[in-house]
C-alpha cells in the first residue's frame, strides 16, 4: 500500500489584486518525483512558498507527514573568497547544536553524502573557488546530508548548462531509488520533467492539473520547453 507523504486538499491562493489558482488537490507518496511545472507566472513559485508556509492559503489544507525535509535553492552566487571549505558547507546540513564538533555519526553521514553526490575528492576546496555545478552539487548535498524523507528542488537547474542539469538529477534520481525518497521539482525545464518526473502539477490560468508524467500534455503550456530554456535571464514569478 503506497503512503502518502503530502496530502493538499482544495487549496487556493489568492492575492488582492491577482487569483493565482484555486481548488487544488494532490496527494504525493512516498518515492514519488513529482514535478511542479507552468509558465513563467502561473504560480510555481507560490505553491512552494504556500507548501513551505511561507504563505498562508485563502482556503483548504495540507498535511505534511515528511517528518524531515532537504531544499536546494536556484543557482546562488558565492563570492570567490567564500572561506569554507566544501566539505564544511555540507556539514552545516548537520549542525544540531552549539559544539563546534561533529559526532561519529554526523561525521558518518558527511562522508557517505559527499560519496553519493561525486563530490569526495572535492571535499577540501574552497567552496567560492569550485565551478557553478560542483557549488550545486554542495548544495545538494548539504540538503541530503540528514537524510531527509523529503526534497525540494525550486528552479535549482535553472542557471546550469545542459550536462551539468542532467548531472544533478541524475545524483537526484540515483539517491531517490537507493533511500526511496520523495521529490518535488519545481522548473520549467519540460525535458528534465518528462526524463526524471513521475507525476506533474500543472499550474495553468488558475487551476492545477496533476497526473501521471507520462500522461501531461505538454501543449497546453503557452511557451515550448525548448524556449523556455532557451530563456537564460531570470523571471520574476508568481
């Protein structure tokens, strides 16, 4: 029997001046990558900020039964004199308390995380001198360090190349097979969702359409993937 992690049942968001959507019901189970996707505007970043409540919704619920949960953030640049090393970014994943040391077992998850995310022999460079992938990698990996039941991953392809985005999700695909653990991604990279989703939340003019990733049409999308990706600037989104 699937469990299910997230339950959303009739959500709407509303702002004075703008509806952004309505009535949306989804439920996510365990191991499950479900894709968030839209056109630029239609609400993405919204229902991650009303999932992470950061928002307050105007009407239904969502019960969150993941009891933790990793976030990798889009692209951040980190200035070149950046003092941390790789390997102490990532353990700040794991900082619990005010000792300025880590446990066997925290020391335990460091070096398996750092394994499983290709960054081991990158562990004592400095985190400003490290290219933008092996940043978002780092990344990644300080949001897996305490093995979470739950990721979320907010346009955190978005300023990659292509190898490096395939990459990342590949790690992300990998790590989630191996630990079953559940995915939400929010882009407007069509490809990537179509390659590595299992589900899709289609936010579009209001309302939210879910179902099988096989199954999303992609031509009810105002804008193709292909210029979608094209698009390199970033967006101001709702």
């Amino acid at each position: 029997m699937m469990e299910t992690i997230i339950s959303i049942k009739n959500l709407a968001v509303n702002f004075p001046d703008k509806q952004v959507f309505n009535d949306i019901n989804l439920e996510i189970n365990r191991g499950d990558f479900l894709c968030v996707v839209g056109d630029n505007g239609a609400g993405k970043t919204t229902f991650l900020r009303t999932l992470l409540k950061q928002l307050k919704p105007n009407q239904g619920k969502i019960v969150n039964h993941a009891q933790t949960m990793g976030y990798v953030p889009q692209f951040r640049n980190i200035d070149s004199e950046y003092p941390l090393s790789l390997r102490n970014f990532v353990a700040l994943g794991l900082t619990t308390s005010m000792r300025p040391w880590l446990s066997r077992l925290e020391k335990h998850k460091l070096t398996n995380i750092l394994a499983e995310t290709e960054l081991t022999s990158l562990a004592n460079i400095r985190l400003g001198t490290a290219s933008g992938g092996e940043k978002q990698k780092a990344y990644l990996a300080q949001a897996l360090v305490n093995q979470p039941e739950l990721l979320i991953l907010d346009e955190s392809t978005a300023n990659l190349d292509n190898v490096m985005k395939y990459e990342l999700l590949d790690l992300v695909a990998h790590y989630r097979q191996v630990h079953e653990l559940t995915v939400i991604f929010v882009t407007h990279d069509l490809p990537l969702a179509k390659q590595y989703g299992t589900h899709y939340l289609l936010i579009q003019n209001g309302r939210g359409v879910t179902g099988a990733m096989a199954n999303l049409d992609t031509t009810q999308l105002m804008a193709s993937g292909e210029n979608q990706i094209a698009c390199g600037e970033e967006h101001l989104n709702v």
